[in-house]
C-alpha cells in the first residue's frame, strides 16, 4: 500500500505557540453534519476481496495554512497519536479545553491539533468546535498509519455520502468495529491503523446518518448493503475496499 505520509507538525507548532500565523488549518464541520446515525444489519458473508484499483490522488499542503481556534465539545476529549481509534491516547481534556487546529486527515473526521501545553496529535472531528470554516482546513499526510480505503457507490455510479463503513477483527461481527467512519461527499472513506497492524480484519457497512445524498423520506436508505469484505494485514494493504448499493 501506498501510505499517505505526513509533513508532521512540530515545526508548525513552534511556529503557532510563538505568535506566527503562517500556517491555516480549521476545524472541520464535517464534509457532511453528522445528523442521526441509523445502525443497520449487515451480512457476514465476505465478497470476494476487491480488485486493485488506483489509490487516492496525492494530497499537497497548501501555503500559507493559518492555525484556527477551537473547543472541546466533551468532557475526556482523548488526543491520539494518529487519527483513529487504534493509536494510543496521548492525554485527555475537559470540556471547553481552548486549543488550536492545524488541519485534517483524508476523510475530515479527524484534526491535527496542538494543545496548550505544546502537545500535538490529533482529535475525533465530531467532538470540536471551531471558530473557523472546516472546509479551509489543508489535509495532512498521516505518518506511521497504515490506511484502509475505498468509495462507496450505487451501481449508476452515484457516489454515496453519509455511510458508516465499520472494521472488526475477522472472527467479530462488523457490529463491534475496532473503528468506524463515514463516507464524505465523493463516496470516499478512510480508516487509519497504527503502523504494521497485522491479522486478519474485515470492513462492512453498518450504518447511514440521515443528511446522505441518498437518503429518502425522513429517514430511509432505498438501497440493499452488500456484505463485508475480508483481508489481511499487511498483505493486502494498498487495496481498494469499494462497496456498490443496489437499490431494494
């Protein structure tokens, strides 16, 4: 696989603790609102893994990136070596914890923060409020991440937004995911592991929030989930996982 490697922060947050304003990020209203998350069964039965399909474009970091200002949304707010729910927890904070955000993983759902004691790492987008408009938020590389990605799509084509793609070990039902994310407007989804995670995983959808494209109604998604897919790490980093919805 090709990993997405990152410039990381450390000469940046000198940068911002010292007063400097070169470099932009900002918390991201998620590429969609959350809304309300629909859990839905998902079946078990693995299609056959995936073909080996081009990996995400490159992502380059724009200059100038200015720092914007943010809060803890909750209490323990966990600040992680990497952006997902796998890397270890570097500390914890308290609701209304003033900090600054410095940009985004692929996917948006997760920020590069520094906090104020000069600790960088990042945080679950979901859980920030930023003063700040998300979509200016410059992506970053991810370094000592393994990545496990694909785009779900209708079988037009249509990319699908608002879909909750889940990863659990092999012998776990997908329902107990390790860590979950959700499509973003293009159909694209990105998990990230801590760097030479091995074993076998699988990766499934099992939920849809309610401001998807493809939502109808209040509340309902018009279209069948197709089952999770197997694969084993290392050796099938650098594939795609894509999913297609037919409709019922």
């Amino acid at each position: 696989m090709k990993r997405i490697t990152l410039v990381f922060v450390f000469l940046i947050a000198t940068i911002v603790l010292s007063g400097c304003a070169l470099f932009e990020t900002d918390q991201p209203t998620p590429t969609e609102p959350a809304g309300f998350i629909m859990m839905v069964p998902t079946s078990s039965t693995p299609q056959n893994l995936p073909t080996v399909t081009p990996q995400p474009t490159a992502i380059l970091l724009p200059t100038p990136i200015a720092p914007i200002p943010a809060m803890a949304d909750v209490e323990g707010l966990a600040l992680r070596e990497g952006p997902g729910k796998l890397f270890d927890i570097l500390n914890t904070y308290a609701e209304y914890t003033e900090f600054t955000v410095l940009g985004k993983a692929p996917g948006g759902q997760w920020y590069l923060v520094v906090m104020p004691n000069s600790l960088s790492g990042w945080m679950f987008a979901e859980f920030v409020t930023l003063q700040g408009d998300a979509d200016n938020l410059p992506y970053f590389n991810v370094i000592n991440a393994d990545v496990i990605y694909g785009r779900v799509s209708t079988s037009d084509g249509t990319p699908a937004s608002g879909i909750g793609v889940s990863l659990a070990q092999a012998n776990q039902d997908i329902g107990q995911s390790y860590d979950a994310t959700m499509t973003d407007v293009s159909g694209a989804y990105y998990l990230y592991l801590p760097e030479g995670t091995r074993g076998e995983y699988i990766v499934g959808i099992n939920a849809y929030n309610c401001v998807g494209n493809l939502i109808v109604g209040e509340c309902d998604l018009p279209y069948v989930l197709p089952g999770v897919q197997s694969f084993s790490l290392p050796g099938d980093l650098g594939m795609a996982f894509d999913f297609i919805l037919n409709h019922k």
